[in-house]
C-alpha cells in the first residue's frame, strides 16, 4: 500500500511538472538562438535605464541578455517550470539583481511602463498583442518581433534571415510606436 502511493504521488508530480512545462497555446517553448539577439537588442536601443520586457521568456536568455545590456529586464512567462528555471538562470548570469521573471498570461498584463517588448511567439498571439501594444505603449516604445510579424505596422529596421529552420535563429523585425 505505501509503494502504491509513493508510485502514485510520484506520477501526480510528474504530471504537474509535464503540464507546467509545456503550458500556454501562445507559442512552444523554442528556446531563441542567441547568435544575433545580442546585435538586435542594442539597434532597438536596449541599454542602461531602459525598461525591457519579453513576452513569453521561456527559460530567460533574452531578458539575462537585455540585463547585460543595462536594462531592467522584465520576463512574463505562463510556465512555471520555465519561471523557476529563468531565475535560476539570472542568477547563474549575475543579472538576478536587473532581472524580474513572473508567472502569467501575456494579454493579462498592462505595458505601458516598457521602453522596449520583445515577441516570440506564434501569429495568433502576435496579431492579438498588436493592438493591445499600440494601445498600452507609449509613443516612441521599440517592439521587436521574431520569426512572426505585426501585419500593420512598419519595421524601421529588420534583422536577420527567415529560416525553414526555427533552431538558426529566424528573422527580426523591430518597430517604433506612433
């Protein structure tokens, strides 16, 4: 009786740690190449003082590297899992200090305080923030955009190659709002 509940705890774990892992329907957890984020980050204008927030952090590599940069780097995440892990990884960087990950839905959010949003995630949920970014930003905030792009609005820089393979990095498109 006790090894059967053991078993069965462990498995509830394990489920709940499987569910968290892969939650959210916005995008799959594809962790972003890092060869060009850095070159990216700094022409959107990433440096000391500026509000930076990336929507969907997965396990954090671009808001660590936003930090790097001098910003107050800021992740929204629906994984917990993916949370604990950018902390982790923050800390391991030494950027923990310049670094907020949390837990959330990322149309539940309000971002009026970015200076800069980056966006990795599929075409639903990039035309769905497109709105709500116009609306919440203010005027002159950078967005930049991986791999899937606004539809209405126009890059002033764009970055990068699209790729058939998501693991080379992809494309970037970054814009400033009117």
């Amino acid at each position: 009786m006790e090894n059967t509940l053991i078993l069965i705890l462990g498995l509830l774990a394990g489920c709940a740690l499987g569910l968290s892992w892969f939650a959210g329907s916005d995008a799959p957890y594809v962790p972003t190449n890092m060869d060009l984020i850095n070159k990216v980050l700094k022409a959107a204008g990433v440096k000391k003082d500026k509000v930076f927030y990336e929507l969907g952090s997965g396990d954090g590599r671009v808001v660590v590297e936003a930090a790097r940069l001098g910003a107050k780097a800021n992740g929204i995440e629906q994984s917990w899992m993916r949370v604990w892990l950018s902390r982790f990884n923050s800390r391991k960087a030494g950027t923990n200090k310049a670094t907020h990950f949390c837990h959330g839905n990322v149309f539940d959010r309000n971002y009026y305080p970015a200076d800069i949003v980056y966006i990795y995630l599929l075409t639903p949920a990039v035309h769905k923030l497109e709105a709500k970014l116009q609306k919440e930003l203010n005027k002159g905030a950078i967005v930049i955009t991986q791999t899937y792009h606004f539809k209405d609005w126009k890059p002033f820089k764009k970055m990068g190659e699209k790729q058939t393979d998501y693991r080379l990095g992809g494309d970037f498109q970054i814009y400033r709002v009117n």
